[in-house]
C-alpha cells in the first residue's frame, strides 16, 4: 500500500522542483550610450569607433557626450583621491 503512494508522491516532489527557464530570462532594455561612454572614460579605455559595437543603433552623439563627462570626473581630486585607495 505504502509503495503506491511513494511513486507519484515523489514525482510530484521532482516536478515541483522544475525551473521554468522563461521566468530568468533577460530582459532585453536599450543601451544607455551616455552610461557607456561614461564607464569608458572612467576606466580608461580608448573611444571606440562605430565598428566596435555591435549595435546598429549606437548613439554615438550620446556615447561621445558621456566619454567627455567621464573624462571630466577622472580629473576631479576626489575621485583620483578616492581610485587610488581602492588600489
């Protein structure tokens, strides 16, 4: 009696444990070209020309505009102060 209950209670318990593989798919935003150019900037990467991305709808207006701003930030005291206790 107790072998009849044993089968589907464990089926039930392995099935329970399926991961639907849609639920942590990504979700696909545009890319923010200003933050881009920013963090390149920032970290001391070379502008990248249009070939670089693999977006054809790179903004490169944008991108250029948040390289200068990073640029901007790296020479402020503080932040070279605050890089260079991070190491």
């Amino acid at each position: 009696m107790m072998k009849k209950f044993i089968a589907p209670l464990l089926a039930l318990l392995v099935s329970g444990c399926q991961i639907d593989p849609y639920t942590h798919a990504p979700t696909l935003t545009s890319t923010d070209w200003y933050d881009v150019g920013m963090e390149d900037a920032i970290s001391g990467s070379a502008i990248k020309d249009d070939d670089a991305f693999s977006d054809s709808q790179a903004d490169r207006g944008l991108y250029l505009k948040g390289y200068a701003e990073g640029q901007k930030k790296t020479c402020q005291t503080d932040f070279t102060y605050a890089r260079g206790l991070s190491g």
